[in-house]
C-alpha cells in the first residue's frame, strides 16, 4: 500500500494550481524511490506525463475559449 501511496497522490498533487508543481515532484520521487520498485516509479511517471498532457489541454482549451469569448465581443 505504502508503494501504491506515491502513484496516487503525485498525479494529483501536479493536477492543484500551485506555483511550484515540480517541487512537488520533486520531494515525491525522494520519498517514493527507497520505498517503490523500478516499476512502480515507471508507472508514477507515466501517469505524471498523462497528467501533464491532461493540463496541457485543459490550458489550451481555456486560452482557446477566451479568444473565442474577446473576438466575439
């Protein structure tokens, strides 16, 4: 379960607005890599990736909107 945590809660955690997401990374890979196997770390970045496009298209669609929104107008 304790490996299973870092999967979880990193994806998450570069999901939140914050200023600083990398740092996040950053302190969850330094508690994660003496408990996970090479694996699961695999798969934390893999879902981190998954969540950065995630975010990636959300911003695109909101700067999408906002230029539909200010030629409208």
């Amino acid at each position: 379960m304790v490996t299973i945590l870092p999967l979880i809660v990193l994806p998450i955690f570069q999901l939140t607005p914050t200023r600083v997401p990398f740092l996040w990374i950053f302190f969850g890979y330094a508690w994660a890599a003496p408990l996970a196997t090479p694996s699961a770390i695999l798969l934390a970045i893999a879902l981190q990736g998954g969540a950065a496009c995630l975010l990636a298209w959300l911003l695109l669609e909101q700067m999408r909107r906002a230029k539909v929104m200010t030629s409208s107008s």
